[in-house]
C-alpha cells in the first residue's frame, strides 16, 4: 500500500493503483515547424534556437549536460529545461529511461530508438506530417511500448516539443473537444490569441470543420505533429501487453495524445495523466477541463515540487508561471515519489542538488 503523499495532487485510490516497483521512463522528442511562428513560445533562447531543445532535453537526461549546444536548454532570460527535475526524479528512484526519437530537426548525440520519421511541418502553412509517417509512427511505438510493458509495471510517457501546445490546441479542436483558451503555454502570458490564429490558419488550409469531425489520424497528419501518434502508439502497446499501467507525463499536449487514442477507440484503462501543479492549477489553462471532456474515467494526477521554496531563482520561475511542464517532469517526479515515498521537500532538495552542479557549477566555468 502506497502511503498518501500530501505532495502528489489526486484521489487516494489513483495513487494506490498507480505506485509501481520498477518503473520506466520514455522521453519522445520531436520537432513541428509551429514552434518557428514568432511569439509561440520560449523552448530556446532565440527562434534558431528552437530546433536545438529537444535534442538537448535528451542529452541532459543522460549526460547531465549538452553536447549539440553549450549550457542547457533555457528561456531567453535564462530559466532552464524541466529536464532538470525529470532528471533529478530519475536519478533519486533510479528510475531506467530511454530516449525515442520521432521527428528531431537536429539528431541528439546519444543513444536512442529513431522511428524513422520527419519532423513536422507548420501547420498554418502546410499538412503537419505524410499520413504514411503518421502511420509508421503509431505503428512503431505500438512495437516498442509492448516491449517496454514486459521490464515495467508502469511505462511513464513525457515529451519535448516546443510548440506542442498549439498542434494540441489544433487536434483537439479537429476532434471536437472545446480546447480554445484552454491549453498552457510555456510563459506567464498565455498567447491564447496567437495560438488561435495559427489554428485558424491551418484549419481553414486543410478544409476542416469542426462540426463535420475528423477522424485521429487525419487530424494528427493534417494539424498534429509526430509527437502525438508516436505517444499513442507507445501507449497503446503497453496497455495492449497487460503487464504494464501508462501514465502520460505533461500537460496538455498530451491531453491531446489521450484523444487521438480515443478516436482510435483504444481502451484507457490502467492509464492516467501525470503533471507538476503549475500546469494543473495554471489559471490561463484547464487540463483537468480537457480530460473530462476527452475521457473523465482517466485520473490526473499532479505533484507539489515546492520550487516556490527553492534557494534557485531558475527554479522558483516555475512555480511564478515559466516553463511549468515538459520532458515529463511532473510525471517523473511522481513515479519517484510513489516508488521511495519521497516528500515534496526531499524531491526539492534533489533538483537543487542537479541544477547546482549541472548549471551553476557550468556557468562558474
């Protein structure tokens, strides 16, 4: 029995199902040239920047530090890549991970799974991905998560890929969820306005309705990007194999994931989201609003890192409203905190002890 953990948000009985022996991380990493649209977001320091986070995200996880640019990914003034929480859950619960490449612009310099795929397109102007990659995607990950289910009893599922929130915003809305104004964003100031305009744009290219309703796949190829079916496919493997519970780590793109499976009628059972509390108490978003609506049996739970506490003002902009989620960092967190019943303050004390060595340390040098 999972003692109740006053740091992880969510019923009693969900933390109870969901605490695992041997969990297992998964990172997906991708790339949508919606990321590129000025304003979107703040995943990298400058717009040619972008393409670089989330092959950087990966190799942090693994190194500690980058390889493909020099520091760690970080906002333009500076905040750095959630990737330091995630890595300091792993590293606290010795948790395994593996990094999946679908889609990267730029190839990170570690060892990986690569499905093959291209990275996705912007979808104001252009179909996000070739229905045959889309395909390829969700077969692949189908493949791989079955495999993942047989050395797990909880498979966690995070990703990186700026811009993520706005192909969310797109599929969701394809899918008939009421999604405007309703997906987070990586800053304080949620560019609700600019989102819509971009699926708007895009829409209004690739002819869809929302009251006619598209079918998941269509949407993802039209208006999603290649994280989504690559997740989905991930999932759905796991789930299928039977050994194994799936808790999809992040916001509310992967609200987004949890309706494209719906729409492929995936069963949902032993699944449940796993965020950190800026997403789910982020006033200008409404996760929990998204999954009810999309599947409300699936339950969402959330943890407390306590980075307003932190000594790091990098770390404390997260609980002010920057960067919030990504590279499964709430989901990271609460499968160490369920696996060694760690405290919120005991979770603090190990993503300070990261970010002092990983960037403080970096910068002195």
């Amino acid at each position: 029995m999972v003692q109740d953990q006053d740091n992880i948000i969510g019923a009693k009985q969900a933390k109870t199902k969901f605490s695992a022996k041997n969990p297992f991380f998964c990172c997906v990493i991708s790339h949508t040239a919606t990321s590129e649209v000025p304003g979107l977001t703040v995943a990298g320091a400058n717009p040619d920047l972008v393409k670089y986070t989330s092959p950087a995200d990966a190799e942090f996880l693994h190194y500690g530090y980058c390889r493909c640019i020099p520091g760690v990914p970080a906002t333009p003034d500076g905040k750095p890549t959630p990737a330091v929480i995630t890595k300091a859950a792993l590293e606290l619960a010795e948790i395994p991970f593996l990094v999946v490449d679908a889609g990267t612009k730029v190839k990170p310099d570690i060892p990986c799974v690569s499905l093959g795929v291209k990275p996705g397109g912007n979808i104001a102007q252009e179909n996000a991905m070739d229905v045959s990659d889309t395909k390829r995607a969700l077969e692949y990950g189908h493949a791989l998560g079955r495999q993942l289910a047989r050395s797990s009893d909880l498979v966690v599922i995070g990703e990186s890929i700026p811009g993520g929130t706005t192909t969310a915003l797109a599929v969701l809305s394809a899918l008939g969820v009421d999604a405007q104004f309703k997906v987070s964003s990586s800053m304080p100031e949620n560019p609700h306005e600019l989102k819509n305009k971009v699926v708007q744009s895009a829409f209004a290219r690739a002819r869809i309705s929302t009251a006619d309703g598209t079918p998941a796949l269509e949407a993802v190829s039209l208006v999603g990007d290649p994280m989504m079916p690559t997740v989905a496919g991930i999932t759905a493997g796991a789930l299928e194999a039977g050994g194994a519970k799936v808790m999809l780590a992040g916001g509310t793109q992967m609200a987004a994931v949890l309706a494209v499976m719906k729409g492929l009628s995936i069963p949902l059972a032993n699944l449940c989201m796993g965020t950190t509390v800026y997403v789910a108490k982020d006033s200008s978003a409404d996760l929990a609003g998204l999954i009810k609506q999309v599947s409300p049996e699936v339950p969402v739970l959330a943890c407390d890192l306590q980075l307003e506490k932190s000594s790091k003002p990098g770390l404390q902009a997260f609980a002010r409203g920057f960067v919030k989620e990504g590279v499964g960092a709430g989901g990271s967190s609460i499968a160490a905190m369920l696996k060694t019943n760690a405290s919120g303050k005991k979770m603090l004390a190990a993503i300070e002890r990261v970010y002092e060595r990983s960037i403080e340390k970096k910068s002195l040098t």
